[in-house]
C-alpha cells in the first residue's frame, strides 16, 4: 500500500463529512416522527462507507466538527418513537447550513462521491 498524502488525507475526510450529511438528509427527508439519528444508528449506516482509507476517521470527532461548524446540530431530549419502538437520546440532525453546503456539493459535482 502507498504512503497517503495529505491530500488524500483530506480529500477522505470531507468525502466522510458529505456521507454524514446525506445520512442526515435522509433521515430527515423521511419524516420520522422523532428526528435525527443516534450515533449508533449512524455507526450502523456508515458501516458500508467506511474503507480502509477512512479507517483512520473516527465518526465521533466527524461528528464533533460538524456540530462546532453548524452543519449538523444535536437534540438531546429523551423522546419515545414508535417507528424504533424505543425511547431515543441523544440524536444528530442536519441544519439548514449543513443541508446548504450538501446541496452546493451536489450542484458542483453532479453526485455526492
């Protein structure tokens, strides 16, 4: 296997911001009654994403920057969803900036790599 480069080092890391930002969306668009994703909801759905080239990124510190930078934000109140048939915690959800920037990305790419 060949040294990455910081590049590539990079260019991994917004491939992984976009992929947490579609989950989201997704998520999101489907109108579940309870809103957003809890981290292991998103463990398990990012579980096909992740390579051996993302194998560095940890989803927590992904998540972290996505929450300090505004794209995704986070509720934290115990709600009871009867599509999961549990009471969900914590969850992440896509902001408007967050949604923004993934549509701009889609705009400039034609897809979401």
């Amino acid at each position: 296997m060949h040294p990455v480069s910081p590049e590539e080092d990079a260019w991994t890391l917004h491939e992984t911001f976009l992929e947490i930002l579609r989950r989201l969306n997704q998520a999101a668009e489907e109108g579940i009654e309870v809103h957003g994703l809890e981290f292991t909801e998103m463990e398990r759905l990012l579980d096909r994403f992740w390579t051996h080239r993302s194998a560095g990124i940890q989803l927590d510190s992904a998540l972290s920057l996505l929450v300090e930078n505004g794209l995704v934000g986070t509720a934290d109140d115990p709600a009871f969803s009867w599509v999961r048939n549990r009471t969900v915690g914590r969850r992440f959800q896509i902001t408007p900036l967050g949604k923004s920037y993934l549509l701009r990305q889609l705009e400039e790419t034609g897809r979401i790599r």
